[in-house]
C-alpha cells in the first residue's frame, strides 16, 4: 500500500518503510519529528529530495489531482471545506469531485452526518461553526467517497466525548473491511484505541514500527497486580516478581509481564487464599513513548 523507500525530505532522513493495506497505523512523535512531511509525501503535496515514496504502487507526486477517490486527507491545520459555503453544499461539491453516484452519496451523507453528528448543523456555513462542529463535517468529508487510504492528522481535535468515539469506531471498521488508516495524534487514547500498528518518530527517524502488543512488551512490559485477600497472605517467595509489598490485607505485586501472566500469578494466589478485589495497571501508551524517547532500557514506572 505505502513504501517509503531511502526518503529524505527536511527533517526525514533515509526513512525505509512498508505499510500494508487493511492496517491503521499509529503515527507518533513530538512536533518537528516529522509527522505531517511524511503525510504530505504520502499526499503527493511534497516531493522527496531523495529515494522513492510509492503509495498504492505509484509515485503520489505523479499521480496528484488523479486519483482523490482513493484518498481521504484531513489535515490538523490546513481548512477542507469552503468557509462561506454551508455544510451541504460543501457535500455536493465532493461529490462531483468524486463523481459519487447519487444512490451512494445519499447513503454515505445519512450515514456519516448521523454518526458524526453534523446534520442538525448542515445548513450553517462552514464559517459559522464552532471548532468541534467544522471538525466533524471536515471528517465526514474526509470519509465521504469511502477511500481505500485515510489519512487522519489529530483528528479528534475540537470534539467531546462522543464526537471522539464516534470517529475511532469509523476507523475501527474500516480496518475491518481491509482499508488503511492512518493517524497523528498526541491524544494517546486515539493511537492506543484504534491502531494495531504504531510509527513513532524522532527527529526524522523511525525509532519504532510494529504492532502495539509488541511494543509493550519490548518496552513497558511491567505491570503492577494489587489485591485484597481473605484468609491470609499465601507464600509468593517462588514467584518471580520484581518486588511485592504487604499492607494488612492487601498485597502489591510488581512483575514483568514477558515472564509470568497475571493469569499465571492469580492461579498460584487463588490455591493458596481467597481474593476479595483485584486490580491490575499496565503502562500507558503516553509511558511507553516517553521511555522510548529518553532512551532507558529498564525505567521502572511505579
């Protein structure tokens, strides 16, 4: 689907890369990491200065103004929509740009303005609209001719709650129909609930590509157990924890999760005592990136 192949471009330096379709891929970094010159390059909006950037087996530069139906771009800071137009006009003029058929634009129209919530507003012009509410129409429009590649850029910026579920359950299912998504975000919550793949760069170099699970456990694989016991504290002295502390009734344990499985340690508690409550925390995706960037091997986060 994407392969970036020696690229330079500004702060990217012989980036080398392969996104498959049917994949959302997370793309992670502080600002001036590179994140919106690789979206660009993906665009076609820019040309690398060296190597090869191939999207759906063509150079995107080549093919600019040629193939807008495969692709759906929404940029953090770049507008989408004409200001002095209202939302549906707006509407209809992609759909002559994507040469929608009418039977499909209706259906997409209905579906996305109910699911994203920009129908009650559709006759207000974009100019009018508050932040939250030209988000959602700018990413119904990204998503209105259903492109076989989405590329979201802080998409969730501006919106409530459920603006922001609402579009994480779109991209959900477009990864389960086989079509490509991807994301820049700095809410961690949007990367760590939508993509099975994470990118995360660092001053125009891929410090990490793959897929989630696998960075957790390459990078924050401990996690921490607590629980509240009946009966006694059983014997954990065989456990291989990294450390553990008792309170009364309730017992802390800190362990590493590539060793032994929270299933692993309840197992061996629950022959031994009864367990009132149980919790387990795992590091967050915000802990992961912040380990990665300051480059320790073994932070303890707890």
């Amino acid at each position: 689907m994407i392969s970036f192949e020696n690229v330079d471009k500004f702060i990217l330096a012989n980036m080398c890369v392969h996104i498959p379709k049917g994949v959302t891929v997370g793309l992670i970094g502080a600002t001036g990491s590179g994140k919106t010159t690789f979206i660009k390059l993906i665009c076609g909006l820019l040309a690398p200065d060296k190597g090869n950037v191939y999207v759906m087996d063509h150079e995107p530069v080549s093919m600019l103004g040629k193939r807008e139906a495969e692709l759906g771009v929404l940029f953090a800071q770049l507008p989408s929509l004409q200001t002095e137009e209202t939302v549906v006009n707006n509407f209809h003029s992609l759909k002559l740009i994507y040469r929608l058929k009418e039977s499909f634009f209706e259906k997409s129209y209905k579906t996305l303005s109910e699911r994203l919530g920009f129908g009650g507003f559709q006759y207000e012009k974009i100019g009018n609209l508050s932040m939250g509410q030209r988000r959602r129409a700018e990413l119904g429009a990204a998503l209105i001719h259903n492109p076989r590649l989405l590329l979201l850029d802080e998409p969730t910026i501006g919106l409530d709650m459920n603006g922001k579920e609402a579009i994480r359950a779109l991209i959900k299912e477009r990864e389960a129909k086989g079509l490509t998504n991807i994301v820049t975000s700095h809410d961690m919550s949007d990367i760590s609930d939508v993509c099975s793949r994470i990118c995360i760069l660092d001053k125009g170099r891929i410090c990490y590509y793959g897929r989630s699970d696998i960075l957790f456990r390459k990078y924050a694989p401990v996690d921490v157990m607590q629980l509240t016991l009946q009966g006694g504290i059983p014997d954990i002295e065989d456990l291989p924890v990294k450390s553990y502390h008792i309170d009364g009734d309730k017992l802390k344990l800190i362990y590493n999760s590539n060793q032994i499985t929270s299933a692993e340690i309840l197992k061996v508690i629950l022959s031994k005592a009864s367990i009132k409550e149980v919790s387990i925390k795992k590091p967050n995706l915000a802990d992961v990136i912040m380990k990665i960037e300051r480059g320790i091997a073994d932070e303890q986060f707890y």
